[in-house]
C-alpha cells in the first residue's frame, strides 16, 4: 500500500485544459460515494485537479484516474502530458506543500488550504478518507497551519481575487471612481468583495443567479445588488466586471457583447475573470474597447509577487519537513500496529495453553486456589517480554523502514500473512 497523487495545475496545464477538467460539487460526490473499500480523495480548485489516494498498487491508481477523468468525457492519454504522478513520500510531500500555499498561482494565499479541508471533509463525509487519508490530511492541515503562523509567507493576505485588484489598480489607478460590476456571490465574488472592501469605493453592484443571495452578500459586504435580469444594462455603463459565478457556460459572450460596447458611452470596458470553468467566451477580448483578463493572464503578474515572499519560503520548508518526519513515524509506526496485535494474540494463545496445562496437572482443591497467581504471573511476564520488542519495532519502524521492520519481525514471530 502506499500514497499516490495525480495532478494536474497551472505549473503544467494551460488554463483552457484546466477549464475542461473543472469538476462540480455533484460530480465529485457522485465519484467518491462508488468507491467503496478504497481511499481517495478529490482536490478540484480553479488551479488544478489532483487525485490523492492510498492503494495497493499502480493498476489500481490508473484505473481509479481513468474512472474520474470518465466524468469529464477524458481519457488519460488525453492529458497525459500535463499529468504528473506523485508516489509514497512525493504524494505525501506534494500535499503538503499545496496545503502550505507553496505550489500555488499566488504564493501565500490562504485559499487553498480551506480548499484542501474542504476535499478532505468531503471525501471523510462520504466514506472515501478512512485510516490512512486522514492522518494524511490531519498532518498535511496542520503543518500548512504552522507556515501561515510562524511565517510572513501570507503576509497581506494575498489572493488571486486581491491580485486581480491590484493588476487594475497598475492599469486604471485608484479605483474609487470607477464604477465595477462583481457577477457572482460564492466564495470567489465574495473574495472580491473582500478585496475591494477598504478602498473607498462608492459603486460596486453585485450580482447573481439567485437575487436573494446576491442581496444578503451586498449587505454584508456595503455595495448595491441587482437582479441578474438587469446584467446587460449595467455593462452599458460599468468600467471594470469581475466574474466569479460557477456557472458552467459562459455568461458573456462575443455575440452579446458586442451591441453593448456599441452602445457604451465610455468605450473601455475592464473584464477579470477568475472564475472556473471562464464566465466569458476568449472571442470577447476581441471586441474594440474590451480588456478581458483571466487566470492565465494574471499568472504572469504574479512574479514581484514570488520574489517579496520567497524569503519566507526556506523557513516554510523546514517547518513542512519537521511535520513531515512526525507524520512519516506516526504513519510508519501505525503500520506494524497489525502485526504487534498478532504477535500478542500468538503469545496470548500461549500464555493460555500452557496455564491450562499447569493447572490439569494440579489437584482438583488446587486448582481454583491457585489459579489467579498463576494467571496473575504469566500475563505480567508475558506483557514484560514483549514490552522492548514492540517498542522497539515501533520506533524502527517511524524511521522510515517501517515496510522492512514490518517484515522481519512477521518472519522471525512466524506470523502469517493476514488476507
């Protein structure tokens, strides 16, 4: 058995392949709730899409690739060249280091951990993160916890969301008199109205599908909410639109657009989309007037970014590698749990033949008399004698040779493979 990751990301993937992998909250339910016996989990963000499981072997972990990418009409020769296969220590490592923000668009970013839990309550929730995903999991949290807290690799609370502001504000200036429009109230609209909350701005409408959502975001957030009815007559007088629905189509396209900017007053419109799979067709960045942004755009302005906090990277790899050496002897030392509990069942079955025998050899009055000393002595000098073996396997075994220690002691013990 051992821990195996496929991942796709933007560090591999353009983001018109990342778009076609976007995986719905149903689609993942659906996949993790077949999987039965097995141990898998799904991380499916804007950024990237990786299986992360622990299998008896490889044939297990193609097919269980090929099952999900099946969801998306995929095969994994289709995405072979962007897919990159993480084993046993790498997988263990590679979640780790996603958890601490290290792999991600924007280096630092709080998001992906609250995206890594949520994969991890999902999977837990619908029986696919049993024994060994979630001490993964647990461990990969908690160190990712340890970087944002002991580290200034978070420091200005970053995002992709913030980025996308701050890539206006180098193009547009202060954005206070800029009337903007935010499509979208899950998590990546309210993580621009996060962004833009503090800046003075006195006209942000937000919309939404659902009007009543869009209603209660814009009165905790302090900005206008209207109807998705009245979308294309706000684009004939915003500047900026920031799309972040998850819907699955494009909600601006080429063909609708185009009339709009006709009818614009003020030409330049400033689109950002964030959103995954794209609110907005590519073909809309052709229209004159138009400036469309999206992830693939913003990734190249992340750089000044990476070099301010890469200070804080060294530190934030000493702190994973601790975490991953406490979790490597705890995972190790939970492997040789089933053969200590066979080898004292062995000793057990024993202790309990040979008392049985002592015992018929006394006389009947002697028996019950004596028969408490006797049970008495050979379970302390039982528990004596295997006290330093199994100590002993257990501390081997958190060493990293766990497999090795593991299978000398079931061959000296004379134990059999469990099936």
């Amino acid at each position: 058995m051992s821990f195996q990751c496929l991942s796709i990301s933007h560090h591999t993937a353009p983001l018109h392949l990342r778009e076609q992998l976007s995986l719905t909250a149903e689609q993942q339910s659906n996949w993790l709730s077949k999987l039965g016996d097995t141990e898998a989990a799904i991380l499916s963000t804007c950024n990237r899409l990786e299986l992360i499981t622990h299998v008896h072997s490889d044939e297990k972990m193609e097919g269980l690739w090929k099952s999900l990418l099946r969801q998306k009409q995929l095969r994994p020769q289709d995405v072979a060249a962007h897919t990159v296969n993480y084993k046993n220590y790498e997988a263990v490592r590679h979640l780790f280091q996603v958890s601490a923000s290290l792999h991600s668009l924007v280096l630092g970013e709080a998001q992906i951990l609250g995206q890594v839990t949520h994969a991890f309550e999902q999977a837990q929730r619908l029986g696919a993160a049993k024994h060994h995903l979630s001490l993964l999991f647990r461990s990969a949290i908690h160190a990712a916890k340890r970087v944002h807290t002991e580290t200034h690799i978070g420091a200005g609370q970053i995002s992709v969301s913030s980025l996308a502001i701050k890539h206006l504000e180098s193009v547009l200036g202060h954005l206070s008199e800029q009337p903007i429009l935010v499509i979208g109230a899950g998590e990546m609209g309210q993580a621009v109205l996060k962004g833009l909350e503090g800046r003075a701005l006195s006209n942000v409408t937000l919309v939404s599908r659902t009007y009543e959502t869009a209603r209660q975001m814009a009165k905790l957030w302090g900005v206008n909410a209207c109807p998705i009815t009245q979308l294309y007559d706000l684009l004939t007088s915003v500047r900026i639109v920031f799309t972040a629905s998850n819907a699955p189509f494009y909600i601006l396209s080429q063909e609708d657009l185009a009339p709009i900017m006709q009818a614009r007053e003020q030409r330049d419109l400033y689109i950002v989309d964030i959103a995954m799979p794209r609110n907005v067709d590519p073909q809309v960045g052709q229209l004159a007037g138009v400036n469309l942004f999206d992830l693939d755009d913003l990734q190249k302005s992340v750089e000044k970014n990476k070099h301010e906090r890469r200070k804080a990277v060294s530190l934030a790899q000493r702190i994973l590698d601790e975490e991953l050496t406490r979790f490597w002897a705890e995972y190790e030392g939970r492997t040789v749990a089933p053969t200590i509990s066979q080898l004292r069942q062995q000793v057990e079955h024993i202790r309990q033949q040979e008392l049985s025998r002592i015992l018929n050899r006394l006389p009947d009055g002697q028996q019950q008399e004596l028969r408490l000393l006797f049970e008495e002595f050979s379970h302390r000098f039982m528990n004596k004698v295997l006290h330093e073996p199994t100590r002993n396997l257990k501390t081997k075994a958190g060493q990293g040779n766990g497999a090795l220690f593991n299978a000398v002691a079931r061959d000296l013990f004379g134990l059999k493979d469990e099936t």
